[in-house]
C-alpha cells in the first residue's frame, strides 16, 4: 500500500468513527475544581468525561420518573 493509499484508508476509518463535534464553552469555577482537576494529565478531559456521566445519570434518573 502506497502513502496515498494509506492516508485515505486512515481518513476513512477516522471518519467512520467520528464522534459528535465539541463546543468551546467558557466558564467560572471555584478554585478547588480547578485544582482537583490539574492533578490529571489532560484536566479538561477529565471535567468533560465528569459533565457527561452527570449528564446521563440526569437523563436516566429522567426516563425513571415516567
């Protein structure tokens, strides 16, 4: 397989995979997240992964009450 080749096969792949597109948000946090959070590799991760299970418990606990 050539570099062309290889390129559009990972490009493929990678589109085939493609999660939903992130938005930048803005926000004020106490200083006590923040800093629990620095304590990771890639903090910002970290506090996205964290919103998102929030956020799914919220919508399960949601589909319980009806």
């Amino acid at each position: 397989m050539n570099e062309t080749e290889r390129f559009w096969e990972t490009t493929n792949k990678a589109l085939a995979t493609r999660k939903e597109p992130l938005v930048h948000v803005n926000m004020r946090l106490p200083q006590e997240v923040v800093n629990f959070y620095k304590q990771e590799p890639n903090y910002t991760k970290a506090m996205r992964e964290a919103l998102v299970k929030v956020m799914q418990m919220r919508k399960e606990e949601d589909d319980d009450d009806r």
